[in-house]
C-alpha cells in the first residue's frame, strides 16, 4: 500500500486502488478514513484495515456522494461507529444512496455521458448513509486529533471537499484526475469554472502533493501549469 509522510509526522496510507482511492489518514493513534471506494469492495477494504490493525475510524471524510467514493459508508458507519462527515450539498445524495451523474467535460466523457442518460438519470446506486457532521467553507480536524481540515472545492460536484493534511499533502477527490499524464482536469464535471477556481484555492495552500481519487499524486508545478492554462 503507496505511503505518504508529512513532515508533522501523519501518514498517509492509500489502502484501495485502482477503480477508487481509499486513503487512511493516521498519526498512529487516530485515525481518518477518506471514501470507501466500490460497494463490492467492501471485503477487501476490511481486509485492508484488519491488514493494518486498524479497529477504530475516528471519522469518515467522504469527499462526494458518488457511487465510488460512498459505496461503502454505510458499512463503515454501522461497523465501527463512525461520525460520517460531508458536505451539506450532498448529503441529501448521501441519505437517498445515489446521486445526479455530473456532465462529461471532453468529448468522450460527454458521449458516455449521453449515452448512460438514456438508461438513467443517476449511476451506481449505494446503501443510504445518515451523515453525523457537516461541512461548509471550511472544516479543522484537529478536534479528530489530525492537523488537517478539510476544504470545500466545488465544481466536479457542488459539495465536493479536499482535506488538506500539515499545509503539505490535500486528497482532493475527484477536483482533480491523476489518470491523463500532463493533465489533471476530471472527464466529468458539473460546474467546470468553479472546478478551476478550486485549483487556485488548493494552489493557495501550501500543499506540494495533490492525491486524486483516480490514479497517481499530481505535483504542485502540474497543477500550476493546468490552472494557468484553463483558467
Ligand atoms: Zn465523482
Ligand atoms: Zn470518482
């Protein structure tokens, strides 16, 4: 499992990969899960946290209510008794176990797009999850132990959040792709201005690493260059 380290000594565990990114926040006595991947990943992320001992989530972060990111929450909630939190615009999303698909962005993104449109208005329905905490502009985590917070970054969805962990590391979610080399804008988007405008918000901290949900960290000097070019 792809390990990070800040500076301030908080490790970041990347536990599924793959389809969806699951990280595991942790300072070696608290820790933070971020999204829950696939719901028929489910074994395999128990699996993943039995590997690593961890019998205690101090909170999930769910970086949107899609169905990759939330598949799981439910689970998760009910297994380890676990504060899910969330951005307001989605809790709905979260409660109702599905969510709007968002437009595609590029041609190809937009063809897919019409063509699942014409089977359903949503894709990839989850359990429901009840949220316990949510977030607005901005949200400390330090009452969870971490020197983290998280950060709203709307434009893939209006909810989306980034948790940006010692001002060194942010898990960004789906705001930005780490699949397209030299590129880091997302095949789906609802609002792709304030997907950008995110970038510079992120850009603003003082974050050198940006882990996406979708493939590999950007750097910070990619991002730039991404922002300056689509801004
Ligand atoms: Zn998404
Ligand atoms: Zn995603």
């Amino acid at each position: 499992m792809k390990t990070w380290l800040t500076s301030g000594g908080i490790r970041i565990i990347r536990i599924l990969s793959g389809r969806s990114n699951v990280f595991l926040v942790t300072n070696g006595t608290k820790n933070i899960l971020v999204d829950t991947g696939l719901s028929i990943e489910w074994r395999l992320l128990r699996l993943r946290l039995n590997k690593l001992t961890v019998y205690h989530i101090d909170c999930l972060i769910l970086t949107h209510s899609h169905f990759d990111h939330a598949g799981n929450a439910a689970r998760i909630r009910k297994a380890f008794r676990t504060p899910v939190i969330i951005h307001g615009n989605e809790a709905h999303f979260l409660k109702s176990g599905t969510s709007p698909v968002p437009d595609g962005t590029v041609t190809y993104s937009k063809a897919i797009i019409k063509m699942l449109s014409g089977i359903s208005s949503s894709i990839g329905k989850y359990r429901s999850c009840r949220h316990d905490i949510l977030v607005e502009s901005r949200y400390e985590l330090g009452n969870f132990g971490i020197d983290a917070y998280i950060l709203h970054t709307p434009g893939h969805t209006a909810g989306s959040v980034s948790i940006v962990i010692n001002d060194e590391i942010a898990i960004v979610g789906d705001t930005m792709f780490g699949i397209f080399p030299g590129s880091v804008f997302p095949p789906f988007a609802e609002d792709p201005r304030q997907l950008i405008n995110s970038w510079g918000q992120l850009l603003d901290t003082g974050c050198s690493l940006f882990l996406p949900s979708h493939g590999s960290a950007n750097t910070r000097e990619l991002v730039q260059k991404e922002y300056h070019k689509r801004r």
